[in-house]
C-alpha cells in the first residue's frame, strides 16, 4: 500500500472515530439506554462484522504470500488477549460514560488528550523510555490544559464526573498501548484483528452481567427504529470500519505522523458537538481543548525528533509505524 493511501486510511478512521460519541449522544437522547450497555452491544456488533472479515484478510494474505505472525505461547497470548479486553472496556465504556456525564466534545478532548501524556509517563516509568525536553513540555502542556478545563469553566458545561470518567478512560487506552509496546518488543504482538476480535469478545463478557443489572434494552425510546440504527452505526463505522482502516493505515505511515493525524477524532468530535447537537464551547473549554492538543502535538514531534537521532546515529531507514492489537500502537487510538 501506498503511504497517501495509509495517510487517507488514518484520516477516514478518525473522522469515524469522532462520530462515536456523537452517536452515543443521540442514542442517550432517544432511549434510557446507558454506557455499559451501549460498549455491549458495540462489542457484539463489531464482532460480528470482523468475523466476517477475517476469512477474506486471510484468503488476501494467502494471494500475496504475507508471512504469517510470529508463534506465540498461548498462555502468553491468553493473557495478552485477557488483559486487552479489559483495557478495551474500560477505555470504551468509561469514554461513554463521559460523554454522557460532561458532553462530547469535552468528553473526548480529555480522553484522547490525556491518553498520549498517560502513555508518555507510564513508558517512561515502565520501560526506561525518556521524555526529553519536548516530552516534559507536552506533560506539562496537558496538565495545564485540564486544569483550565476543570476549574476554569464557570457555567458547568465542563462537569467533574464527566472529566473524571474521561481520565479513567485515557488510563485504560495507555494501559492497552503500554501492553501492545512492550508485546511489540519481543515480537509477539500477534494478528491485530485476530486480537481485536478476541479483545472485544472478552469485553463482551465482562460486561454482560452489568448490562443486564443497567438494562441491556431501552425500556424508553422515542423511536425503536432509530435507536437500532444509531446501534449499528457504532458497531459498523466507528468500530469495525474504522479499526480495519486504521489498522492498515499505521502499517506504512510512521508513528509520529499517526498520532497527529489522530488529532482530527477531539476536532471532529467538538464540531459535531457544536453543529449538531447543540453543545456550547466556552472560552476556558476552548483554551484548555487548545493546550491538550498542542500537548499531543508536541509528544509527536518530539518522537519524531528521537527516531531521526536514532536513524543518524545507526544509519537505518525508517521503519513503518507499529500496528498494535488494540488500534494504539504508537499512533493513536479512537473511541
């Protein structure tokens, strides 16, 4: 594949990405239907349509003679696939809760803001990886863009509960992240839609007994129809679709240009908010929005600047981005 078409591939997946919250809003306006059902039943959906993906991936493999992944033990890929769905739930189901808590634009700002200075600190804590100048700066960019975010906003358009539940879900997307990095590594990461199929099974499951105490069926809806369409929508576009696409994307586009492409899922997200379901953006909400992300554009850049030392000081070539089994890798991640 081309790199303009894995530039085109990422920018599709992020606006896709960006649409899940604006779905999630309106699934929340038309029926009583809450987070954790909403992740179920995504999970459901996209397992379906990636079961039905697979079988053709592998028969195009076979045509081009892809060499197959590197064997893994299966307690490791067990516990690899274990620790993913779990990572996923929370990533997912927490965003949701956000959105519903605080609204989508601040809602996904924070998630995908704070999820890159997450991963920053916890490789650098974790696996030795350093910051840098460019690193700390973006840490402490971030930092302060939350704080005007949460106390900045006197008109309680930004809600604690909901920045909270968005923090939480930015900690389980740097856990799968840190988890796909560190597998990547020793080479055994695995079939990324192989693991996302699994991964998504596993969420599945653990959140079937909760959905069944939240209520698995909106016992209210305006319109059946609508919630059932604005069901598939999450399952088909930003979740299988978009996966796929990005999966493809990040194989030949380098990880630094990954994650500011990602950047289009937070704008995305806020101009949906605005033009279509009325949320209002206030002058703190604005400012802080601006600081997080020049916060990931800034650990983007400053990856860039430490792979390029690296290449002159070993003489290499660029390699491509690293394709995660959760879609984070080192690029980015959608909701």
């Amino acid at each position: 594949m081309s790199t303009g078409r894995g530039l085109l591939y990422l920018v599709v997946a992020g606006i896709a990405w960006g649409t899940a919250g604006a779905a999630a809003a309106l699934l929340y306006r038309a029926s009583d239907l809450g987070p954790i059902a909403l992740s179920f039943w995504r999970y459901v959906g996209g397992i379906a349509l990636l079961l039905a993906f697979l079988p053709l991936r592998a028969r195009s493999r076979a045509r081009r003679t892809v060499p197959a992944p590197v064997p893994e033990p299966r307690r490791r890929r067990a516990a690899r696939i274990v620790a993913t769905g779990l990572g996923l739930t929370l990533f997912q189901t927490a965003y949701f809760g956000a959105v519903q808590a605080t609204g989508l634009a601040v809602g996904t700002v924070v998630t995908l803001g704070a999820g890159p200075v997450l991963i920053a600190v916890g490789a650098r804590l974790t696996m030795g990886e350093r910051l840098g100048r460019g690193g700390a700066a973006a840490v402490a960019g971030a930092l302060a863009g939350l704080a005007v975010l949460c106390l900045g906003d006197d008109s309680a358009t930004v809600r604690p509960l909901g920045v909270l539940l968005a923090m939480l879900s930015a900690s389980g997307y740097a856990a799968i992240t840190l988890l796909t990095r560190w597998m990547g590594r020793s080479g055994s990461g695995g079939d990324p839609y192989a693991t996302t199929t699994w991964a998504f099974g596993v969420g599945a499951i653990c959140l079937l007994p909760l959905g069944l105490v939240e209520g698995l069926l909106p016992r209210t809806a305006t319109d059946p129809l609508e919630v059932v369409a604005l069901l598939a929508y999450t399952a088909a576009v930003p979740t299988a679709l978009a996966y796929a696409l990005y999966f493809a994307g990040a194989a030949v586009v380098r990880a630094a240009t990954a994650s500011v492409i990602m950047l289009i899922e937070p704008v995305s997200a806020a101009v949906i908010a605005v033009a279509l379901l009325g949320e209002r953006l206030t002058a703190a909400t604005v400012l802080g929005t601006a600081l997080l992300l020049a916060a990931v554009t800034g650990l983007a850049v400053a990856e860039a600047r430490t792979a390029a030392g690296a290449r002159r000081a070993t003489g290499l070539a660029p390699a491509p981005a690293p394709v995660s089994g959760s879609g984070g890798g080192g690029g980015g991640a959608g909701v």
